[in-house]
C-alpha cells in the first residue's frame, strides 16, 4: 500500500494517545509559592480541559483534547498531594524553603532556594529538595562544609 492512501486520522489518533506526565516518587512538598503556581496550573488545565470540550467535534482534534486530558489529571494529582511545607528550626540551618549560599573550593558564591519540584528553576535561583545539591546541604548549618559531586561546598548564610 502506498504512503499516498495512508488516511491522516490516523495519524491524528496517534498524536492523540499521549503518555501521562510523569509523576514523581517523592512526597510532593511545596512553598506556600509553589501551592499557588499549583493552583494556577491546575485552574490553566481546566480551562484548557473546558476549551478543548467547547470546541466541539472531538473527532477532529483529539490531540487538544488528549493534552488537556493529560495535564488535568497530572496537575490534579499533583495538587491533591501536595504537602504545604514551612521552614521551621534553627534560623541557620539549611532546610525546605530556605535561601541558602554557598562559596564553592573555586571562591564562588551561589544563592538558592530550596523548593519543591514542581516549582523548581535553577536558572531563577530554586532548586528541587531531591536534587543532590540540596540533599547534601539539606541539615547542614552556616560554617558546615560538605562534598557534592566530588567537591567541597560551604554553607555561608542561611536565609528564611
């Protein structure tokens, strides 16, 4: 059979059987900044859910319908299991939801904060607590020195 006879709903249903998002093993904590990117996400995805459905003709696009299908379920879940998580202990202990820096053997300084990973970017300062960085720091107090990757950090400052 010719590529020519190929009928292109099949390629629409298979464009529209999309895998669910994975979702993590760890427990979903998050920043009180992180439960509202949640909301805001979750509240996108309805919408999208509510557009794709108002469009009408399934059959003619599924690809939006499967993608909204898909994102509704992951950022329902995602908000169904998250754990609000506030710092808490000492003020210069490194934990979830703190700003931590750090002065690496090279003499450089780095800041972030420790989030959940749903509100993880390190290129805007946050990093995910399941991160090797963070799991090396995570306890740790200002003056403490610990090996990540091979290499030793400092923790400077702590910041609430």
């Amino acid at each position: 059979m010719a590529v020519a006879f190929t009928r292109e709903e099949d390629y629409e249903a298979q464009a529209a059987d999309l895998p669910d998002r994975p979702v993590s093993p760890h427990p979903n904590l998050v920043t009180a900044t992180g439960l509202a990117e949640l909301d805001q996400q979750l509240a996108s995805a309805r919408a999208a859910y509510a557009a794709a459905q108002a469009q009408g003709e399934v059959s003619t696009d599924r690809t939006a319908m499967a993608r909204a299908t898909r994102d509704l379920r992951y950022w329902s879940a995602r908000r169904a299991n998250a754990q609000l998580t506030e710092p808490g202990g000492p003020p210069d202990k490194v934990q979830f939801g703190r700003t931590i820096e750090i002065e690496r053997e090279d003499g450089r300084r780095q800041a972030f904060r420790i989030v959940g990973e749903d509100e993880a970017d390190p290129a805007k300062g946050s990093i995910s607590y399941v991160s090797p960085l963070a799991r090396a720091l995570l306890g740790k107090s200002v003056g403490e020195v610990t090996s990540v990757n091979g290499a030793e950090v400092e923790v400077v400052a702590v910041r609430a």
